[in-house]
C-alpha cells in the first residue's frame, strides 16, 4: 500500500478502544489521526481519561451485581487513592 489510511477511532477510552489504539500503533496500512470519547474524557488528556475508565473497571469487578456494581461520578470524585 502506497500510503496509509487516515482513521480515527471512536470510542478511544473505554477497553476497546484502547485495543484497538495498541493494534494500530504500527500497523502498515493505517494512520490512527484521531481519537474520540464520550463527554466525560472531555478536557483531559488522554491519559488521564484512560486511568479514570480503569478505576471504574477496578471498582466494577469487585462488586457484586451488574448495574448496582458501576460506581457513582461523585464516588469516583471522591476517590483520590487510586492510580
């Protein structure tokens, strides 16, 4: 392939998109140019919402319950030992 494909990836925080940024890294046929998220990663780098979204995941696997287990924004706030 002569030149790379330009593509951006939505969804970029959350474990997925993370996958797929790692895959795409040096990949010989595409380019990542861009990266999206949901309105919570606003304003921060991207680091900072990545280890904001493994938080969530941590606290979330150690809970019983599916729904109930997804902590609270001002949990989350509130948290400051993490990471």
């Amino acid at each position: 392939m002569e030149q790379k494909l330009r593509v951006g990836i939505l969804g970029a925080t959350g474990m997925v998109g993370q996958r797929f940024i790692s895959l795409l890294e040096d990949h010989p046929w595409f380019e990542v140019v861009t990266v999206a998220a949901s309105p919570r990663s606003a304003g921060k780098t991207y680091e900072e919402a990545v280890v904001f979204a493994q938080r969530v995941s941590a606290i979330v696997v150690t809970r019983q319950g599916a729904q109930t287990s997804i902590p609270w924004r001002r949990e989350m706030e509130e948290e400051q030992t993490w990471g």
